[in-house]
C-alpha cells in the first residue's frame, strides 16, 4: 500500500465553517434539516472523492457476493452508502449533545458489561467502523459506574472532534487519542484496567506506524488484512475481551455485548493461538453484524486489495 494511500493520511474533507453551518441546521431545524443541507455534501464527496467511492464499490461487490439477498451494486448504491455514513455523523452530534438518550437504546447481551461492573473488574473492548460506537455515552448515563476510555486517530477528523469537544456533556467517556501502541501506552491502559476501567479499540484498520503488522482473516469471502497491535495488547492485559456492535434498525440503536475471551490467564507457550483465536473470532463477529446491517459498515479506504499482496508474500516467506 502507498503511503498516501494509508486511511490515516486521508485529509479531512470539508471546512471549520462549513460544519458550524450543518451543526446550526441540526440545532435550530432538526434532523430533517440537517438531511436537507447535507445533500449536495454528500453528492460532492460521492462525485470526487473517487478513491472512497472505489473502495465502497469494492465493499458492496464483496457483501453481494456473500449475500445474493443484496443488490449487485451500482453507482447509486455507494451514495446511499455514504448518505448513512452522513447520517451517522448526525448520531455522533445527537449523542454529544444529549439528543439521543438511553430510551433510544436497545441492549442486547448487557448482562455481560453489568457483570464486570459489580465485580470491579475492567476489560477491553474491541470495536470497528460498524454502525455508532459513540451511542454508549448514552448508555454510560444509567451505568455511574461505567468509566469508557475509547483510543483513537483524530489527524484526519480534527475538525470534526473540535466541534464535538464543544458540545461534551459531563461524562465518564474518555477520548484518548493515540498513534502507536508501544509499551508506555500499554502500562497506561493496564493501570486503568486494573482500576475496573473499560478500554475501547478498533479493530479493523491497519496500524497507522506499523502497516506491515497485519494479518490475512478471511472477510466477506476473501483474505482481508487485520491489524496485530489491538490482539497483541489484550494478550499482554490478560483481562476479559469484549466486543461491542451498534447498529441502527427502524429508528433505535442496538447495542450488542459479547465476550471474545473471559480474561483467563494464558501462558507464554499458547500466547501465539490465543491472539489468532482472538482475531478468527472478531472478524467473525464483524462479519456477522455487517451481514445484520450491511450499509453501516464505514471503512471508506482500500481495504482488500493491498491484501493481496500482502498476503502471497507471507506465503513465500513461509514456504521458504
């Protein structure tokens, strides 16, 4: 993969000003207005921001073959999904600014986050570009106890997270940008799991610094590339391992809890099998869900393709 093709060096498309400007429809006109000046943003970035427009068209092939439920994409079919990816900025904002709240939720498996709440017990939670992980600010408002700190890449959405930090409510949601995890970060993390905090991770982007450390999973039918450092990190916790998905169906959000390991201590001799277990059954997971809502999966960079390549050397490599 070029360098410039990397999903971090994206820039941010779009104005300070011009966000403002969506922000102040949704304040003062509602979600329909916002819809309505959103529009011919959408249409902009579907007829020049080719490289994105390709990699959906890529994804939808991809999830067409996988599914014969699905329509054979055509050009619409990436504005339609760029048009939910817009929408879900819109949740992001409704999240932020309190618009959306825990009525709007609906919890699928949350007996699993409430057992490691009353036990004091922290855990890593491995999340993707599915549907709206920030909908758990709302639900960290009928969960006191719950503290969040979620890792993230903000170069490439400066602008957008500035407009977001301004509308912060009082939360115990923890934004902590990072771009490698290297040792200082994991000792970091580790004290906050030991004091039964809970740490957010995508999954499903290649690391920013260390591209080479990914490995091929097969997704939607074919060897994508998954990055090692999120597996890496929950083997040197060795604390529970959670994945979290939200989705949105007629009108709500549903939030689904799951468990991708208990947090069982795990020798150094089986340290290699738990961290590939741990991907199988992640992409697997993702896998799953992006079937369930096929349109909500916002990963707008070549994703497969850079695979390919990737994936022949290693072979090479080991069958050398």
């Amino acid at each position: 993969m070029a360098a410039n093709s990397h999903w971090a060096h994206t820039r941010e498309a779009g104005s300070l000003l011009g966000m403002r400007f969506l922000l102040g429809a949704y304040r003062y006109g509602g979600r329909w207005l916002f819809r309505l000046c959103l529009l011919p943003v959408v249409c902009f970035y579907a007829l020049f921001q080719r490289s994105s427009y390709r990699a959906s068209q890529d994804y939808l092939h991809r999830m067409h073959t996988v599914n014969n439920a699905f329509p054979k994409p055509r050009p619409l079919h990436s504005f339609y999904h760029f048009w939910h990816f817009a929408d879900s900025l819109l949740d992001k904002l409704g999240v932020w600014m309190g618009r959306i709240t825990r009525q709007d939720v609906v919890l699928h498996g949350a007996e699993v986050a409430d057992e490691l709440l009353a036990t004091g017990q922290g855990a890593l939670i491995l999340i993707s570009h599915l549907g709206n992980f920030e909908i758990c600010q709302a639900l960290s408002e009928t969960r006191r106890n719950l503290r969040l700190t979620v890792l993230h890449h903000t170069h490439n959405a400066v602008k957008f997270n500035r407009i977001l930090s301004e509308y912060n409510r009082a939360s115990s949601v923890e934004l902590l940008q990072i771009s490698e995890l290297d040792i200082s970060v994991a000792i970091q993390l580790s004290e906050k799991i030991s004091d039964g905090q809970f740490i957010a991770i995508a999954a499903d982007r290649v690391a920013i610094n260390n591209a080479e450390r990914s490995v091929a999973v097969d997704f939607l039918g074919y060897p994508a590339p998954f990055p090692v450092g999120p597996f890496v990190l929950a083997a040197a916790l060795q604390a529970p391992v959670l994945t979290i998905h939200c989705i949105r169906k007629e009108g709500r959000y549903h939030l689904y809890f799951e468990y991708l390991w208990q947090g069982d201590v795990v020798g150094r001799r089986d340290r290699q099998h738990h961290i590939e277990s741990l991907m199988q059954g992640y992409v697997q997971r993702l896998q799953y869900y992006c079937l369930q809502a096929p349109w909500q999966w916002y990963n707008f960079y070549p994703f497969w393709a850079p695979l390919c390549t990737a994936h022949k050397h290693s072979s090479r490599q080991a069958s050398s």
